[in-house]
C-alpha cells in the first residue's frame, strides 16, 4: 500500500519536472522576442548615464551650435520645448487615466 503511494507520488513528481521544464522552454522562447527592445533600453540608459557624467561633452557642441547658427538653434530649442511639453503633459494625461479607472 505505502509502495503504491510511494510510486504515485514519484510519478507525479516526475510529470510535475517534466512540466516545469516544459515551462522555462517555452518562457525563454517568449522571452527571445523581449531581447531586441531591452538591449536598446540599456544602450539608451547607458547614452543618458554617460552624459550625466559628461555633461559639458554636451553642452560645448550645443553652445557651438548656438553661436554659430543662432535661427537654427533657436528653431530646435522651441521644438525641443514644446516636445518636453508634450511629453509632460501626456505623463499627467496618463496619471490621470490611471487614477479615473481605480
């Protein structure tokens, strides 16, 4: 009697490994697709850490760039602003979305 438990049991614990390998097979298949978008996501934070820690390797170009071509520069500040605006505004837009569905 307490073999056939015993044999249910290690049938069942053999079905349950089988399973779980079954399972990480198919979640690292799935996950591979995730793969492309993350590592831009890491290159990009990368990009933003290394010009927090470099910020004049920034700012002469743009100055540069002010001095020399005054229209243009003022043409992309306005562009630039109006876009931090937008995605400023679409953050709150968003919050408040949230908030109404709760």
């Amino acid at each position: 009697m307490a073999s056939d438990r015993d044999q249910e049991l290690a049938l069942r614990r053999q079905r349950l490994v089988m399973r779980s390998a079954q399972l990480r097979l198919a979640l690292a298949t799935q996950a591979e697709m995730l793969h492309a978008p993350l590592s831009l996501a890491d290159t990009a934070w990368g990009g933003l850490q290394w010009v927090r820690r470099n910020p004049y390797a920034v700012i002469g170009p743009l100055m540069l760039l002010a001095a020399l071509r005054p229209a243009r520069a003022l043409r992309w500040a306005r562009r630039l602003w109006w876009g931090w605006r937008a995605f400023r505004q679409s953050g709150r837009w968003l919050a408040a979305m949230q908030t109404r569905r709760r």
